[in-house]
C-alpha cells in the first residue's frame, strides 16, 4: 500500500547495510529469497555490489515520496541517512579493491582508478547525505553531517598518504579534484570542532571528538599549515585530554580508553614514554573491565611499543603476545569477523602487531652478525622455544590473512 512506503525504503536500507557488514547469506535458498526482493538479476555480485543496489532502490523509493512532499523533515533525514549508508558502502569498495590491489602488489594503473572511481562515489555520497542549512538540522543530522566530514577527511588522508608512497606512470584521474577537496576539509577542521562542541549530546560529541583529532595527527606534514591552531600537537593533547575528563564525567569507560589510547599516542609520538606508558596502562584496565576487545588489542600492541622504547624488550614481548591472542579471540567472535574495517585495514594495523612480535621473538644479532658464519651459528644464539613461536606466529599471520581476505574463519 502507498502509506507503506516509508517503510518499504527503510527496510530496504536496513538490508543494504546489513549485508555490507555480514555479507550475503549462505543458505543458497535464502539467498536466492533475498536477491528476489529487487527485480534486477543479482546472483553474479559480490556482497558490497548487492548492498549498493539495495541502497540504491532505498534512495528511489524515498525520492519519489520527497517529490510529493517536499517539506517533510522527516523523508529529508531518510534520504540524507540513505545517502550517508550508500557513501559507507563505497568506502568498502575502495578500501577492498584497495587491499586486493597491494596484495598483488600490481601497479596496473586501471586498477588505482577503479580505487579513485569508489573514493570519489563515496566522497559524493557523503557530501549529499550533509545538511547544510541550520533551519533544518536538527542535533541528529548535525551528527550525520560531522560524521560524513570526518569519513571524508579519513579517506582523503589515507589517499594522499598513499600518493606519496606510490609513483605512476600517468597522471591519475580526478586527482587534482580529490586533492582540493582535502584542502577545502582541512581549511574547515576549526569549523567541524565548533560544530562537534555544539552537539547537544555530550556521549557522540565525545566520540566525534576523538576521531577529529586521530585524523589530525595523520595529516601529511606539507598539508597541516592549513589547521591552523590544530597543526599544535600539544594543542591536540589539550583537546584529547578535555575528551578523556568528558568521557570520564559520562561514566564511558570505552570512551574514555579511546581517548587515552589516542592521548597515548600523541606521548608516544613527542617521546614521553612514561607518560604514554602510564595513559596506555590506565586504558588497558578500562577496555578490560567493559571487555572491548576491539581497543584491547591496539593497547596491548600500543604498550609492547612503548616499552621497546624503554628498553623492556622481555614485557613488550609479552604485551604482543597478548595482542596477538585477543586478535585471534576476535577474530572467532562474529563482531570482529565482519567487522570491515578489521578486514580492510588488515596490513596496515594488524599485519604490523605481528610482523613486530617476530622481531621480537627472532631479535637481530646487531655487532655479533660479523660473527656468525653460519645460519646454524645463528640460530645457536637464539632460545630453540622462541624460533618454534615465531614460525607459529608467521603461519597464524598466514591464516589470518586469508580470513580476512576471503570473510571467512579458517581456525
């Protein structure tokens, strides 16, 4: 029935969502049952192609209703919340053609456009699913509009750091476009923090605020000029640490690690070990208490750094070990399975807690390599128990990494 509409979309964007974060099913018959639901054939998509349809179909639906009522605030927020899922959506399709692409190690050109063609979609997405004029925002769509920025921010960021590091043979497209669109972000990043201080709830302006200045600090040097007071890492610490009392306040204890997670980092990062040591600590024992085993593990590796710096190679051994162990409890567990940005950002966050605790456990025989003649004379020098636990360690990278490539557990 028409009055049903409204329903009909939302039920359609839940779906959309839901199958990019857990795939499609794997009963053969439901799947079929559920690719029914639209009219076009979508056996031969993958699950992130199925959920851009279903969204897709959402955002038409509720279209066809806001033509006939343009004045309706709340289809206005519908359409906004669609256009922000379908710019979730594309964000996956990057980051996934974006890890099958280093995997490979390709440097096929088409291959990087394909990326830029899903970052730019995303970009669009998200810029659409903005409110722009304050006389119909209310605090939830303010919310949405910070959030789609700062997904914004992170793509862009990843985008232009990922440039630096990579050479090609021709200009790649919408570059240059891409690039301003940063800039023009940057330039507003006093703004977006006004905006995060004037959100009525102080639990999501806490959040939002973390994830402002956790983008901040991974701002390529050539481009922080343009933040302003913002480029102050000492500046950023001052807001971090306003975060950390906020969360605090609200009784947040996950917020709270968060924040002391990030603030650890800022230590960390101007080498006040001590003190990111003592922040990484205290954070460690807030994640443990709520179980947030998806913050656990980064402190746990966070706090193996931190003392390789300090000299402690013993307790920073055993902080990665226990890092390495959450990861693989997490990975059991169906939240951390399909958990994107776990699967997509596996080289860059996951991949190094190993690739460290192998360091560690086969440690670099420094002045003594002129001495040994022989990979048995080198292996004379290391503890028989750590060689068998960094072989083991490298074949449980090996089956994470298929895991996460292929959405599946192996163990």
């Amino acid at each position: 029935p028409q009055q049903s509409q409204s329903i009909l979309a939302t039920a359609y964007r839940v779906i959309g969502n839901a199958i990019r974060e857990a795939g499609l099913v794997d009963d053969e018959e439901e799947k079929i049952k559920l690719l029914s639901l639209l009219p076009d054939n979508l056996l031969k998509l993958n699950y992130l192609q199925v959920s851009r349809k279903f969204l897709q179909h959402s955002l038409k639906i509720y279209q066809n209703l806001g033509s006939n009522q343009p004045n309706n605030a709340q289809l206005k927020q519908d359409i906004a919340e669609t256009y922000f899922s379908l710019g979730n959506t594309e964000r996956a399709a990057y980051y996934r053609a974006k890890d099958a692409y280093e995997r490979v190690m390709t440097s096929d050109n088409n291959d990087y456009d394909k990326q830029l063609k899903f970052l730019k979609s995303a970009i669009n997405n998200y810029q659409k699913s903005e409110c722009n004029k304050k006389s119909e925002c209310d605090n939830i769509i303010s919310f949405r509009k910070i959030q789609a920025q700062l997904k914004q921010l992170d793509l862009l960021i990843d985008l232009k750091k990922r440039h630096k590091k990579i050479e090609f043979e021709k200009e790649i497209k919408h570059k240059k476009e891409l690039f301003n669109q940063l800039n023009s972000l940057l330039n507003k990043t006093t703004l977006i923090k006004d905006e995060i201080n004037g959100l009525q709830n102080s639990r999501i302006s806490v959040y939002a605020a973390i994830h402002l200045f956790q983008l901040l600090v991974e701002v390529p040097e050539e481009d922080k000029i343009q933040l302003g007071e913002l480029s102050n890492l000492q500046v950023i610490k001052e807001y971090l640490n306003k975060a950390v009392q906020e969360a605090s306040q609200l009784e947040d204890k996950r917020a709270e690690a968060y924040a002391l997670y990030n603030l650890a980092q800022l230590e960390e990062e101007t080498k006040a070990y001590a003190e990111a040591r003592n922040k990484t600590k205290k954070a460690l024992q807030l994640a443990d208490e709520i179980q947030a085993f998806d913050i656990t593990y980064k402190l746990q590796a966070q706090l193996g750094s931190i003392l390789v710096k300090l000299g402690d190679d013993k307790a920073a051994l055993a902080y990665y070990k226990e890092s390495v162990n959450t990861i693989k409890a997490l990975r059991q567990d169906l939240a951390g399975l399909y958990n994107p940005d776990f699967t997509f950002f596996f080289r860059d966050k996951i991949e190094p807690i190993y690739l460290k605790l192998i360091q560690l456990l086969l440690p670099y025989p420094g002045d003594n390599i002129n001495q040994v003649k022989s990979r048995n004379d080198y292996s004379s020098i290391l503890d028989q128990n750590s060689i068998k636990d960094a072989i083991q360690t490298v074949e449980n990278l090996q089956v994470l990494e298929l895991d996460s490539f292929l959405r599946c557990s192996l163990q």
